[in-house]
C-alpha cells in the first residue's frame, strides 16, 4: 500500500503548499460556520464513488442557497490532479466550500466568491483489533440541528457528542431523538435482527452516507435481506449485531452498547459477509473495474 505525501492543497483555483495556504479572517468559514464540506477516501489512487459524492456536495450547497462554483467536470480534474500531486495511493480528501469572506453579518453577503479549499492527508486501514474484537459505542440523546442532512461544517454539537462517548471509553455516539435511532456522532448506524439487516430510512434527521448506500447495494445483490426503516432504541439495545459506517472507517461492527454485549460479544457473521464484499469492491476499484 503507498502512502500519500498530503503536502499540497488547493485554494481558490492554486495548488500550493499547506504551509502556504490562508484565508481571510472575515471568511464566514470562520466566524459562522457557513459552508459545506466532503470527505472522499481514495484507494490506489482512484477516488471513491466520485458521483455519488459530488452529487451529495450539490445537495449540501442546495441546502444552504449556495451556488456550486464548478461543475461535477471541474471537480474532477482538480481533485485527481491533487490526488496525483500528493503521491496517489491511498488517501482522505477534505473539500469545503464556504461563502467567502465579507463583513461580519447574519445576512447572505452579496458579490462574493466562495472560498473553496481542499486538502488530503495519508488514508490509514481500521486497526486490525477494531476488526477482529469491534468497537464500544454509548447512546445520547440527539442534540443536533433538524437539518443534518447537510454536510454542513459547523459541527460543534457532533464534537461534544463523540468527546462524551470517548470519554466514556467508547468509539462512537449513536444518537436517540424522540426514542428513534438517527445516526452516530460521526456516522451511519446498522443493525441485524433475525439476519435482515435495517439502516434509518433516509430524512433531515441523517446524513444520506455513500458508504451507507454502497453498504446497501452490496447486500440486495448479493441477497441479503435489509431494509431502511425506523427502529428504536429498544430494537438498538436488543439487535443481534450493530455496525458503524463512515467514508474512512468503512464498516466497523460494535460488540458493546452501552457497557453491555451486542449479541455474543464478537463481530457477527452477517458483518462478516459485508466485510468481505465491501473489500472486494475496493479492489475492484483500485483494478478500474468499477467507479
């Protein structure tokens, strides 16, 4: 596996190095939280579910009536170009658009351009102990915004959620609000009961995660039984296995809720079946065989 140099970013149409790239104070990145962002893994060089990616970077800017400065074209040819640029290989691309930098007020500036930035750093495998003995997750009430479907880049309220489930010796929140399960602080959420595997059915409430649907995809073509439905925090608490998904944690299986077992302890076998062809489609991707 090659590693990434991640020593060149973009910014507002330059290739530079990191140490050389500023923006304005006055950006509303900065004192507002007002922009969007992605997150792209890349493997050997090729990135990952590129479409579905941008198209859900088109539906963030929708969001927050903000214009996409370029077109799903232009974005790939400077994001490959920065892939190339930082050594190929195996990596995490960081997009983020705000809209630009202007005097300080709650009201949309007019004229301005948005600042685009992007960077990547080294993509690191899951720890292979994650894999094998899977990870401890708590359950907190769901104190986010009602438009989390925007990958929006003011993330405080995600920051203090996971902080308490790290403090708490766990890997991840997974967030209750009115007693239906949403999401993790940082991620999709899966569970399997009686082998049919359920993810939250899509809404303002989650981010509609590529991973995620990947996930989804793999399973009905391979006949696997899932679906995407509301489940609570009773079904959560009494699932026979539950995973976390993300773009750079893959599909991580969760063997503790809340101090106790899920199922036996041990990443379950229907986690195992994804696991398997979820890394098949990564080679896939890395031959060029699929997009």
């Amino acid at each position: 596996m090659s590693q990434a140099k991640s020593d060149t970013v973009y910014l507002n149409g330059e290739f530079l190095p990191q140490d050389q790239a500023f923006v304005p104070v006055m950006d509303r990145g900065f004192v507002f939280g007002d922009g969007v962002y992605e997150v792209i893994p890349v493997y050997g060089g090729r990135l990952f579910r590129l479409s579905e990616h941008l198209e859900r970077l088109d539906n963030s800017l929708t969001g927050i009536r903000l214009h996409n400065p370029m077109s799903h074209a232009q974005w790939a040819d400077i994001l490959n170009r920065l892939v190339d640029k930082n050594g190929g290989g195996e990596q995490s691309v960081y997009l983020q658009i705000t809209r630009g930098h202007a005097p300080r007020d709650h009201a949309f500036p007019a004229n301005v351009q948005p600042t685009v930035f992007i960077s990547s750093s080294p993509l690191k495998p899951v720890a292979k102990p994650l894999l094998q003995n899977g990870v401890a997750a708590i359950t907190l009430e769901d104190i986010r915004w009602k438009h989390c479907h925007i990958k929006a880049i003011a993330l405080l309220p995600n920051i203090l959620l996971r902080q308490q489930a790290i403090d708490a010796g766990a890997q991840e929140a997974i967030l209750i609000r009115d007693d239906v399960v949403t999401e993790g602080a940082a991620s999709n959420v899966f569970i399997v009961k009686d082998s049919v595997i359920k993810t939250p059915t899509k809404g303002p409430f989650l981010l509609p995660g590529i991973t995620r649907d990947l996930i989804l995809e793999l399973a009905t073509a391979n006949g696997l039984a899932n679906q995407e439905c509301t489940f609570s925090a009773e079904e959560l608490a009494a699932a026979d296995e539950i995973w976390l998904s993300s773009s750079t944690k893959e599909v991580l299986p969760v063997t503790k809720l809340d101090d106790k077992p899920v199922g036996n302890g041990q990443p379950g076998p229907v986690w195992q079946q994804i696991q398997t062809l979820y890394q098949a489609y990564k080679q896939a991707l890395i031959a060029g065989e699929v997009e």
